[in-house]
C-alpha cells in the first residue's frame, strides 16, 4: 500500500476516502482508529494514513488535487 495523504482529523480522512472511492478508487485509512483513540498519538504515527495499492497511486492523486468548491454553486453567477 503507498500512502497518497495524511490526515490529523477522521472527518477529512473520510471525506478522501468517500472521494477515491466514488471514482472507484479502493482506498484504505490506516491508524484511523488509533489516531481517534488519542489525538497525540496521530504526532507519534504521522496522522491518518489515506492509502491505495501501487497501480492507483496517479489516479488517486489526481482526484485529491481536484478542487470541487464551486460545484455545488447553482447561482448562474460566473464565478470570475
């Protein structure tokens, strides 16, 4: 597993998760539950662990870089 993102909170580890795995992406979080156990234990394992099999790596970086903050923004408004 190569991990593609850290995290120090699970609410945005799972948001990326949710990401990678609506565009069919198998990701994985690793020290999800220890971190949530006791934040200063995320310092001592380097946070939450967003994680993908090798072959993924491209796809799934690509998605997280993706800024979708104006997607939902149905105003008609150009945004520049």
């Amino acid at each position: 597993m190569v991990t593609v993102a850290t995290f120090d909170n699970m609410v945005d580890a799972h948001i990326a998760l949710g990401r990678l795995r609506a565009e069919g992406v198998m990701a994985f979080l690793a020290d999800e539950h220890l971190v949530q156990t006791d934040w200063l234990y995320s310092i001592a394992v380097g946070g939450i662990k967003l994680q993908v099999e090798p072959e993924w790596v491209e796809q799934a970086l690509r998605i997280l870089a993706t800024d979708y903050s104006d997607a939902g923004d149905e105003s008609g408004r150009d945004p520049d």
